[in-house]
C-alpha cells in the first residue's frame, strides 16, 4: 500500500506589500535603539541577505482559519473526494486566529474544528485537530497522517499548513518585513500499489527531530523593539544568526539522513521543496546538502518562492508544491516517477525531511 498525495490547494492573499512601503517605518534594535543607517540601506540589506522584495497579507476581515478553509477546499475538488469520508483533518499553525486590530491569539475551539465547521462535514468520525511545530508543522502533519494510514487508522486525511503573521509582527523590528500570510493544503490517500505507476509511489521515508536543550528560544515572543510603545503586546521575534547557523548544519544532516534510511540514491533526487525561510539560508542547505554528497548543486532542484511570497511558515511547502504540481512556478514541474523531498526548519527548534515518489 502507497501513502499518495491526491489533490493540491493553496491560498495566496491578493494583496501585496512591497519593499518600498517599508520606507517610513521606524526600525529599532533589540536594545531599544533606533537603527542609525537609513530605510534605503536597510531594506536593501535585508533584500541582498533574504531575497524578499514582496510579501502577501490577508485582507483585515480574514483570519488563519479562513485561509486554510480556501486551501482545503481546493485541495478536495483537485481530488474529486466527498469531504465526508475524510478521517482526519489536520491543521499546522503557530499563533491561531488574531483578528485584526486585536491582541489575543484565539484557538478555542482548534482551528481544525473550525475549518471542518466551515467545510460543513457532518461526519463525526472526521477527526479535527492543530499542530504546533513551528515553520516545520505542515511537514510533521504530514508524517503523522502517514502514519494513521498506514496503521490502519485512515484512509484519507486532509493536512493544511496555514499562517497570518501579519498580525503578530513588531513594525519596528526589521526582521518584520520577512514575515508572510498564506495557506497550502493536500489531500493524503491510500492507493493500492498495483494502482500506482510503480511500488514505490508515495512517502517512502521520513525523519524528524527537536533539538532543545540550547536552541529552544531560537525562535520566541517579545516586546516591541519601540520601548516608547506603551502595551503589553508580544510579537514574533528570532535570533537570526542563530537559527542560520543551526539551519545549514542541522538540515543538510537530516536530509542526507533521510536518504541514506530510505535507501535511495541522491542522483535520481528531482526536486527539493524546502521551507521558504529565507534565499541564502535555502540556498546554504542545499549546497551543503550536496556537498555531504561530494556533488555539485543540480541547477532548477530547488523552486523558489520566498522572493514574491516572503516566509508564510508552515505555508510556504505546500504553497510551494501546489504551484509546481500545477505548472504555475515557471521553469518547474514534477511528473509520474519523480523522486522529492519535502524539508523544514522552524521554532523548537524542529527539523524534519521526508522522501516522495510523485
């Protein structure tokens, strides 16, 4: 039996926020001290370092659970499947649903629940529930309804990646202008090996790991860098060069390792659909990838969208492989037989990797 994935969807906001209209912002360091280079350099800095030139946000009356209902909803129709037979629905995120203007996270009830609500699913054997994994949980998510269904515990699972972190950015922090909203959802079924084109179709290997003991606030929530704003608010903050650093030794290993336990060869690897976290740091795993290999970096493996879509986090996969799978990421595509990689890096801090045959 073949875990397969089925049926693609995606959700990315139309409205777009470009580099420029950063200019007047005001940008503090973590010590409260405003930057002293101007706007021009530092979003040219930040340009040449992440790629980024553009970012989608979602409209002020949106809220995360409507995105990834839009994403779920394209994902079942691209699989033709009746949303009453799935068994599990499961949704990465990291911060719920912030209504705009409003400084509370609320997940009660789960946004699983909230998205089979908007579905309408009356069957109450489809089983809702939320993950919190950091960047790396629509991944997890994944593995875990990989594994039910071939435990026998599912047939058909709907997994969604989706985040607005525009509503838990600090204006004043620089690293805001990284951060993206969006949604990416797919459907997961058993298939029969003798209905595949091969018996090696579907998730073939998988590997995950947390590592904690130093790096855990790599990733974490603060204060405004303004200290003249007068709230109690929290926003996302990170240690950037920390979690590069992790990220390039860290991802590179996993990723080797997976291939090594699943037995496959690196040279028939035809794409590498990583977290859009950031160009260089992308690009620095891969190459190390390779290099662990004594290989040169294959030109075309790795699609990228972090430039027009900034870093959705647990969105940006399946973001990602829905375009491709579609044809819309020009100078991309995967076909029948195509051997992928998934792989993530996020707050925890979590990696995990895991191999696909298309």
């Amino acid at each position: 039996m073949s875990v397969i994935i089925t049926g693609t969807g995606s959700y990315i906001p139309s409205s777009v926020t470009s580099n420029d209209e950063f200019k007047d912002h005001r940008f503090f360091n973590e010590d409260g001290e405003q930057l002293s280079e101007n706007n021009e350099v530092i979003i040219r800095k930040f340009k040449a370092i992440t790629g980024i030139s553009e970012r989608r946000y979602i409209k002020p009356q949106k809220v995360t659970s409507d995105i990834a209902t839009f994403a779920a909803n394209r994902a079942i129709a691209d699989a033709g499947i009746d949303p009453e037979t799935l068994d599990y629905i499961v949704i990465a995120h990291n911060y719920g649903d912030v209504p705009n203007g409003h400084h509370q996270s609320d997940t009660v009830p789960s946004l699983a629940s909230r998205v089979k609500h908007q579905l309408k699913i009356k069957n109450p054997r489809c089983v809702a529930y939320d993950i919190l994994f950091g960047c790396p949980g629509w991944v997890e998510a994944t593995i875990h309804c990989n594994a039910f269904i071939k435990g026998g515990m599912a047939k058909k699972c709907l997994v969604i990646g989706a985040e607005a972190l525009s509503r838990v950015v600090d204006q004043h922090d620089r690293d805001s202008m990284i951060y993206s909203d969006g949604a990416g959802a797919v459907i997961l079924e058993l298939k029969p090996e003798d209905e595949s084109s091969s018996g090696t179709q579907g998730i073939l290997h998988h590997l995950s790991a947390t590592y904690a003991l130093d790096e855990a606030h790599f990733i974490y929530f603060g204060p405004s860098y303004n200290q003249e704003e007068n709230s109690a608010r929290n926003y996302i903050k990170m240690y950037g060069r920390k979690i590069y650093e992790f990220a390039i030794t860290r991802v590179p290993e996993a990723m080797k390792q997976c291939m090594e336990d699943a037995g496959q060869d690196i040279k028939d690897l035809k794409k590498v659909f990583i977290h859009q976290a950031n160009e260089k740091m992308d690009e620095a795993i891969l190459n190390r990838f390779y290099k662990l290999y004594d290989m040169p970096t294959p030109e075309g493996i790795m699609p990228l969208t972090i430039n027009t879509l900034g870093n959705s986090s647990v969105a940006t996969v399946p973001t990602l492989y829905d375009l491709v799978r579609r044809g819309e990421l020009e100078g991309h595509e995967v076909s029948p037989g195509d051997l992928v990689m998934f792989a993530s890096v996020g707050a925890g801090m979590n990696v995990n990797a895991f191999l696909y045959r298309v």
